[in-house]
DNA sequence: CATCGCTTGTGTACGTTGTACACCGCAAGA
DNA sequence: TCTTGCGGTGTACAACGTACACAAGCGATG
C-alpha cells in the first residue's frame, strides 16, 4: 500500500540512538552527540529554554554554527537528544519493587527532575516520548505492574495515567514559578498581594467569589510539593481500587 | 520595599481583559480584540499552531502586519487571547451540581475542546491560566467543592489534581496524535507495526521486552478516550477516598 | 609514498520570525 | 477651525533554523 520512494530509502541510515551508543568512531572529532547533549542541557540550564539556539549552542562549543548539523538532524533531534540525557538522572533504587512505591517514586523524582531542568516543560511534546532511556523508565515501571494479573489495557492506561498527572502538574508549576519570577515577585504572600493588574482586575471584578475566598485561605498554596504529592497518591489510590491491587 | 518606578508607572493602563470587555470603543475601526481573536483561532484550527505568526494573523485581517500590536501586547497576549476564546466552548449544565460530576464532565469537556483545538497543546504555558473564561471554568468546579466541609487546601488540590491530569494526558494525545500523522501513519495496528525506524531500533534491542510485550497487547490502544477516562476516573476514586468524600 | 574517498567542520546565504519606531490620516473635542 | 490622539502603515533590524557548496583531515588502497 505504502509506496516505495526511491532505492535510496532503502538504505536505512542508522537512526539518533544507535548513532548515539556507537563507541566514539573517530578519535580526532570535536564533537560527539555526547558534548552536543552535555553543553545544549548546561546550557538551557544555566539560560533558559530560550537560550537554546543552534547558533549559540554552536558557540557554546566553539564551533561554527552549522557543525551540530552533522550529528543531529535538527532542533527536534537536540530537544531529543537533551531530555534523554537529563532523564538518567531518574534513579529508583533497585530495592523498590512494589508497584506503588515505584510509581510514587518515579514520580516524586520526575517532579525534581523537571524543576531541576525547567526547560524540560517547554520542549515540544512531539519527540519527547520515545527516546531509549525515556523508555527504559517506562519499562521499570511497566515492570512492576507486570505479576499483578491485570490484562495489558489496564496495565497501560495505569502506568500512562501517572505520567500524564505528572507531567501536567510539574508542567504548570513551572509555568506558574516562572510567572511569578518573571514579575520580579518572591514567592507566596507578596505575590498573591502585589497580583498582576490583570489578575487584580479579574479577580476584583467579583465574579469569582469561590475562586478569591479560597485561593486566599489555602495555606499551603507556597507548598507545591505538598499538593503535588496529594496529587499523585490520588492517582495511586485510584488505580489499586480500580484495578483491585 | 519595591522600588517605585516612574510616575508614569502609577497610570495603569486598562489590562487585555478590561479591554476585551469594553463596549465597542469606536465604531469605525477595523480591528477589534474580538475579531483579532476569531481570526486567530480560525488560523490555528485550519493550519496549526506553527502557522499563527503576527504577519500571517495580520494577511488574514487583511490589514498590515504591524496593525494588531495596537491592541495586543505581543504575540503571549495573543495566545491568552486564543485560549480565552476557545474556553467559552466548555458548557457543563447548570443542573449537574455534583463534585464528581462536575469534575468529570469538565474533564471530559475539556478533552474534547483540546482535540478539537489542537494548537492549544503547544501555546506556551506560562499566560494560559489566568484568562477570565479559564477562571469562571476554575470558579464553576470550585464551587461544586465547596459545601464539602474541605479546607481551602484540600479543595484547591483536589481541583488541581484533575486539571493536572487532564492537561497532561490531553497534551500527550496530541503529541502522539500529530506524531502519527506526520510520519503518514493512519491509526491503529498499520502504525504500529510500521514503526519509526528510531522506534524499531530501540524495541527490537531488546531492552524493553515488558514494554515491548504489553504494548502490543494492549488491545484499546486505539481508544485513547477509553484510557483518559480511566485515568479521570482514577484521580476522582483517589480524591473521594483521600478526602472523605 | 601517492591517491582516493569519506567524514566532519566552515562559510555564506536565504527566507521567516517578532517587534521597535517613525509616520500619517482621520474623527472628535475645543 | 485647529488641535489632539487613536489606529493603521511602512520600513527596518536582529535573530532564528537550516540548505548548500566547499575544505581539511584521516583511513584504506595502490
């Protein structure tokens, strides 16, 4: 059905992460997909998502701005090759087993991860997904939901449900930290007093009653962890009685 | 403690949203907030995100390309404006009263409105949460919790903990979604066997044979609506458990 | 040792983006 | 009638991603 294009595409190029694992092939080269990863994440670390640009990323490794394109197809490649890197840092004891605890724990550290690399919740989602150590997380996971009985559908949509609440959450509590920072506002009380004169606006404007009530009585609103954890064990608790582990 | 600024900086300016409610200023003008909104979301729902760019906004009003910045900060401004508008389309009746029907069908609604809008994956997520539409969303399920006998806490997180969810597993559906599509893909069983190359080189190293077993067993992987609702569902369960409700 | 060819880095160049800034016409208030 | 200022225009710039032609160095082959 699918047409074949020209012969050429059946020579299958190796792809970024068999490139990736290739003991170094050229001892004289100054760059390797490993000095690309390592300096675009310092980078973005130390800057800011933004901040990573091929040009600079190419300054940044005193190189001219067209060299990175010889070992990485693009920018989805780099964001690709970034959040693999940084997701080694992921690291749940062996000893851990129980379904519940390993979840809970990939998920409290995925949280630290990504405010650690705040960047992490601005790359474009597309090629986030599939690279080898991305999917070796999901498969310690996938792991230790297996010997659970349960069909591969609920064991999916279990492992898939965590994640997708992870990444939402951390996702807009970056969102929100950076708003904040980016007004010049420190953290809780003096935020929520000196509002952005559109939120003064909206939320004066009395129309979100229930909203302004609580949103100022929640004490623990400058304890994200706290709501985070909530969060997660809400997921937890939900799975085990759905799927009655 | 915060430094004033000029005096000038004491004129506040009325925000986007004072702006957008004004009763039509001048009735001879051409652009409008509303019609700067309207043509925007038409753009991004015809030809993605990628293609709302302020000259091409700007062709489809047909007015010049700098016109729309007398009424929109920048291109952020426009985004809250984007999302704002589309938000409106979330109608939960006034007869479901229920927390849990509330939450859900809020959920399930705002899935739908993401599919159908699929830019709304990819604005960056820093100005998207405090438009007036979004807030009124936030008020009406805020205040199906109160009544409750929470604390301002547990309401806040119980709400965030769906939305969360929500944002992500919606965000990751259209991330795998338009991944298919761009790799020419139809749905299903055919995408999955013809795998990316990057994605066969991985799964056939062996090194996932948990991930690799179960996701091709898992049967509904082709009904993501089937496993966003499991995961609602789930976050609901552990929210009535965790609070006694 | 000479030569070839492949890999890797360089230089230049193009089209597109967001947006600053100066300008100008026109409706409304004096 | 004159002035004021709002709203649309036109030009301009710096920065972006990346295509493409080229060159320098190495390994294999003669």
């Amino acid at each position: 059905m699918a047409e074949w294009k020209k012969d050429e595409s059946r020579i299958v190029e190796p792809s970024l992460w068999e490139r990736l694992e290739r003991t170094a092939p050229a001892p004289r080269t100054a760059l390797t997909l490993e000095r690309i990863a390592a300096a675009a994440v310092e980078l973005a670390d130390r800057e800011g998502a933004d901040a990573v640009t091929m040009r600079r990323l190419a300054t940044e490794l005193g190189v001219a701005p067209m060299a990175a394109y010889r070992h990485v197809s693009g920018k989805d490649d780099l964001w690709a090759l970034m959040i693999d890197r940084v997701s080694a840092e992921l690291a749940v004891p062996d000893e851990i087993t129980g379904w519940r605890e390993v979840l809970r724990s990939f998920a409290v550290q995925t949280r630290e991860l990504m405010l650690r690399h705040p960047w992490m919740g601005r790359v474009p989602a597309g090629a986030v997904q599939l690279t080898p150590t991305r999917m070796a997380v999901a498969e310690r996971q996938l792991a230790a939901l297996v010997d659970l009985g349960l069909d591969a559908d609920a064991m999916m949509a279990a492992f898939r449900a965590v994640t997708s609440y992870v990444q939402g959450a951390v996702q807009s509590e970056i969102a929100l930290r950076e708003f904040k920072e980016q007004h010049g506002w420190g953290s809780g009380a003096e935020a929520r007093q000196a509002l952005a004169p559109q939120m003064n606006y909206l939320m004066e404007s009395g129309r979100y009653p229930v909203y302004r009530t609580y949103s100022l009585a929640a004490s623990r609103k400058d304890d994200p962890g706290w709501e985070f954890e909530f969060g997660v064990d809400c997921v937890l608790d939900g799975i085990a009685r759905r799927l009655g582990i």
